[in-house]
C-alpha cells in the first residue's frame, strides 16, 4: 500500500521569499521614507530653520526693530567678558546636578513601586501624576502662593522658616527651585520608570526567589541593572530640561535676589525682552543648545546607551 507524500519544498526558494522584501500594504517590512516626511518637515520648520536664524542673530547687532547690524564676534567676546553670564552657567549647571540627584531616587522608588499589584496602586498612582497634567506657569503661581513670605505657609511656621523669606536668600531660593521641579516632573520620570519596570521578565524574580533573595536583593541586583538603560534617558531628559529652565525662574525668583537665581535661560531673556539685545541673547541660546547637546552626548557615550540594541530594532 502505497501513500501521497507531499512535494519536497526548495529550501533556496523559501529562503528567497523569506529575504524578499514586503510589499507596501502587506503590514511588514521596514516603513519607507514618506512615513517620516511629515515629521521631518515639521521639524525643519519649527526647529531647524528658527536654530539657523538664531546662529546668524548671534553674530549681528539688532534691537528688534530695523534691519540686524553685523557684528563679527563682538556677541561673544561680550559673553566672555560678562561676570553674570559665568555665574548663570554655573547656577544652571547646579540646578541640573541637584535636579538629577534629587528626582532619580525618587522616581525610580515611585515608579518600581507603581508597577507593583498593591491595593488601590492604580488610585494612588493616578493622584500622583496629577501635577504632570498641569502647566509650568500654574504650578509656579500656585508655589509661588504658599511660599509667599507675607501670607504663605512660612508665615504661619516661623518656628521652621524663620522670617518666611524663602526667596531672599539664594540657598533657600535654590531649593524652591528645585522642590517645585521635583513636585512637577517628577511624575514624568516615575512613568519611564513604571513601564521599564513592568518589562523586566518575571523569570528573574522567580529565580532569585528560588535561590533565597530578598525585595531589597532582587531590587539591586535585577530591577536596578535592568533599569539601566532608562535611567540614561531619564537623566538626560532631566539635564536638558534643567539647563533650559526658565518659566519656574521667571514666576519663583525672577533671577533674585540680585542675580543669584539667574540661570542662562533667565539672563537670555533679560537680554533680549529687557535689554533689547537679541544678538546677545541669540548667543546664549546657542551656547546652550551647544552645551545640553554636549552634555547629552558625552552622558550616551559614557553610559554604553548608543550601543544599546533591541529586537524590534526597524520595525
């Protein structure tokens, strides 16, 4: 008794197929170029041709009105020799270390805590983001509010705050600083790290159960290395959101007392909108896109971050 068999399959040509490239429309392969044109022309719009205007401005005199002058680099042998323009970097560059120092701990805790299955997690959660839906102007009026010397919270504490002045010292007008970003955007990092965490497989955690490891065992030796590589985006997300912090300056502070809140972002908008010096002030704003790029590119290299790899990688 004989049986069909089926028909051997050419092993070439089902390897050929398989390397065939999609068709369009089939829902697989690679997205072609018109899939990013619309971002990429919105981005050389909005972001590219303003920056080319801004590196142009940095190198004329203008006062908004009439036609820029050029000026060579007057713009920034002016910046070089302003003793104001060096501190505002320095108090950048402070805001963004004790930014960072301070809201990494508390958003990864946060955020491995919200990936968790804990009762009335999602309430509590949802409570928490609430200060990331508001804008930064809000939230610094309603700071600004309760710090308030006169009729705030320090002038109900007196015992704590002393005379209630918060902001006319610069270390205590520092920390407003830094309480209100981390009230605000702390949320933000929380979610990076809630999902990060959520990926981690759970294979990991049954093993180091196996082999007797504790919470706080397998928080550092498997949530925290896993996590790596989003603490690089988080960090870097907060380093260029601190070297351009303005509007929490602006309402909080306004660069007092005296200068001694006055960050690059702050004194760029002194010089242009106070000033009326918008070539001095375009130099600014390109010393600081040169200086968070910087920053940004040193942290991924440093970090191992561009050799990350995924599995999806172009799809």
């Amino acid at each position: 008794m004989t049986t069909a068999t089926a028909p051997a399959v050419d092993s070439e040509e089902t390897t050929r197929n398989r390397r065939r490239p999609a068709r369009p429309g089939t829902g697989a392969g690679r997205p072609g170029f018109a899939w990013a044109a619309p971002a990429a022309v919105f981005f050389g719009l909005f972001a590219l041709v303003p920056l080319l205007l801004v590196v142009v401005l940095s190198f004329t005199r203008w006062n908004g009105l009439g036609s820029p002058e050029f000026a060579g680099l007057e713009n920034w042998n002016k910046l070089l020799d302003d003793p104001v323009m060096v501190k505002s970097l320095w108090l950048s560059l402070v805001l963004t270390v004790l930014g960072v120092l301070v809201q990494t701990p508390l958003s990864i805790l946060l955020g491995v805590w919200a990936a968790g299955h804990q009762r009335n997690r999602a309430v509590l959660s949802a409570i928490y983001f609430v200060p990331l839906l508001l804008s930064i102007t809000a939230v610094s009026v309603l700071w600004r509010a309760l710090l308030d010397p006169n009729f705030g919270i320090p002038s109900q504490a007196t015992w704590l705050f002393g005379d209630g002045n918060l902001f006319g010292v610069q270390t205590s007008a520092l920390g407003v600083l830094v309480l209100v970003s981390t009230w605000q955007f702390t949320p933000l990092h929380t979610l990076l790290y809630q999902g990060a965490t959520r990926a981690i497989p759970q294979v990991l955690y049954q093993a180091a159960q196996i082999d007797g490891a504790g919470r706080v065992r397998q928080f550092f030796h498997i949530t925290l290395p896993q996590l790596r590589n989003t603490v690089v985006t988080s960090t870097i997300l907060m380093v260029v959101g601190g070297l351009t912090t303005f509007d929490t300056v602006l309402i909080l502070t306004q660069g007092g007392p005296g200068t001694d809140t006055t960050n690059s972002a702050y004194y760029m908008y002194q010089k242009a909108f106070k000033s009326f010096d918008f070539g001095t002030a375009s130099a600014i704003a390109l010393l600081l896109v040169l200086v968070a790029s910087l920053v940004s590119l040193v942290m991924v290299r440093l970090s191992g971050y561009d050799k990350m790899r995924s599995t999806m990688e172009g799809v």
